[in-house]
C-alpha cells in the first residue's frame, strides 16, 4: 500500500510539474523561447526519473512495469540530450520533442493492451493518450517550420498532453498494482 501511495504521488507530481511547465510555455512565449530547453530538459529529467525510480521500487508489484522502465530511460536520455546540447535543441526542439512524444506515446499504447490483457479497468484511456502522443509527435515531424515559428506554443501544449498522461497513470495506479 505504501508504495502505491508513493508512486501515485510521484507520478502526480511529475505531471503537475510537466503541465505548469506547458502552461508557462503558453503564458510567456518570449521568456519560455530564451529558456526552453533548460526548462524542458528539467521537466523531461523529472519525469524520466520518477517512472525509473516507480520501477526500481515495485517492478515485482506493478503489471507492465518494464514499459515504465523503457519510458523512463527515453526521458531521461532525451533530457540528458537536451540539457548538455542547448543550443542545438534550440534549433532542433520539434524534432526532439516529436521523438520524445511518439516513443512514449507508442510505449503507453503498447503497455495498455498488457494492461487489458490482465484486466486492469481503464485499460482504454492508455491507449487513447497513447494514440494521441504518438501522434502529435508524428505531426511535429510534417512541418518543423511550422513547429519552429510556434514553438512555445506547440511545446507548450505537447508539454501539457505528457502531463495530463502522467498525472492519469497516478491516478490510475492504484489498479496496476498486482
């Protein structure tokens, strides 16, 4: 029960963070333009590190664990990626946010057939905001000049979806728990 409680908060947490990180991306595209990459590479780290740490602590107990595994170590090289080269993150953002959202998008859909194979209620709202961040990041890859010119606002959003999941998967874990 403890560690149900951890990880839901842990997981919570990081999707608070993600989202107020999306909405100061939206309020501010100036300011967030300047810092975005540091503020990115922050919140993906965050996020990266709480689904490693969920596994670290109760991979024996939550079903499809090893998915939470593979999207933390994406997260967290991404991060790395993006913290250690800022200034080509800059001129490269949709295509690094892109990839970050289609992998873990394409993860969660995956994860949620594992998780209705072992009948865990709510199976289809995984699969949904998988489809959904799989597919914004296909899109952020079929007009990067588009991406470019609105970047705060699209990584805003983006930002806000990989919230929105994360703080589900919270909400959501006390049924993953075997």
């Amino acid at each position: 029960m403890k560690r149900t409680t951890i990880s839901r908060i842990l997981w919570v947490l990081a999707g608070a963070l993600l989202m107020a990180a999306g909405v100061l991306c939206l309020r501010s595209p100036a300011a967030a333009l300047g810092g975005l990459s540091l503020f990115l590479g922050l919140a993906m780290l965050f996020s990266g590190i709480v689904d490693i740490a969920v596994f670290a602590t109760s991979h024996r107990y939550v079903i499809g664990a090893g998915w939470f595994l593979v999207d933390g170590i994406l997260a967290v090289l991404m991060a790395l990626f993006i913290l250690g080269n800022r200034w080509f993150t800059a001129l490269t953002l949709p295509f690094v946010l892109g990839m970050w959202l289609l992998f873990s998008g394409v993860s969660k859909f995956v994860n949620s057939f594992e998780l209705q194979r072992l009948g865990v209620r709510g199976w289809g709202w995984f699969t949904a905001l998988g489809v959904l961040m799989a597919a914004a990041g296909f899109f952020s890859f079929m007009d990067p000049l588009a991406g470019m010119a609105a970047i705060p606002v699209t990584v805003g959003l983006l930002l806000i979806l990989e919230g929105i999941v994360t703080v589900v998967r919270g909400c959501f874990a006390p049924r993953l728990w075997r």
